[in-house]
C-alpha cells in the first residue's frame, strides 16, 4: 500500500496539485487522498482506475505490480 500511496503523491506533485484539487477531481474528500498517500488505505477500485485515467498510468504501476507507467 505504501508503494501506491507513493505513487499517487508523486503524480499528484508532477502535475502541481494540491490534494484537495485531486479529491475534487476524483469526487472524495481530502482525507482520502491523505490516507491513499500515507499508505493507510487503499482506493476503490473504481478509484483506482481514475487514478489511471487522470495521470495516464496503468494499474500495474498504480499497485507496484510493474516499474514502468
């Protein structure tokens, strides 16, 4: 979960956002975004792949089940 959490960070800060822009853009709360990038919860699957949609990485990556985007 950590290796998400990092993700979602790290393309969060790529494209300069806040977590609360990404929370609006996603429809959850801050607190989401917060406990996805801390590694305390995992996103929806439905999340999950907005996750992917929006910064245009594959679920593989997303889940640390790939290196590459």
């Amino acid at each position: 979960m950590i290796y998400t959490g990092k993700i979602i960070k790290e393309e969060r800060l790529q494209k300069k956002m806040s977590q609360r822009n990404l929370a609006e853009v996603l429809g959850v709360t801050q607190d989401s975004v917060s406990l996805w990038e801390k590694g305390k919860r995992l996103p929806a699957t439905e999340h999950i792949i907005a996750l992917c949609k929006y910064f245009g990485i594959s679920a593989d990556y997303l889940l640390g089940l790939d290196k590459t985007k």
